[in-house]
C-alpha cells in the first residue's frame, strides 16, 4: 500500500530527529525553510526610518 504524503513527511521527521535531534532538525528545516513575504520590500519599511548612526550603533 502506498503512504500518504503526510505519512512520508512524519517518517521524514522522525529520520531527521532521530539522526540529528530536535535541536538540529528545527535548524536544518529552518535553513531551507522559504519563508514568507518579500524581505527587500519590507526591509525599506523600517530601515528607511533608521539613520546610519542607528544601523551603525547595533
């Protein structure tokens, strides 16, 4: 019988936190984890507000 895809997914979970740990799964699923919205287009939303000085600081 063939699995679903969530059961694939579960089973590719599972293999990655035995293999890595929980610790190390969520970092390597956040690596190549998309994300959301445009980064380039939000980023001029707050960085425009800032001055160098400010940027510099942190």
């Amino acid at each position: 019988m063939m699995k679903t895809q969530n059961e694939i997914i579960k089973q590719g979970y599972n293999a990655l936190i035995n293999s890595l740990g929980v610790a190390d799964t969520i970092r390597f699923i956040q690596y190549f984890s998309p994300g959301k919205g445009d980064y380039t287009k939000e980023r001029y939303q707050w960085l425009d507000k800032k001055t160098l000085a400010d940027v510099l600081w942190r």
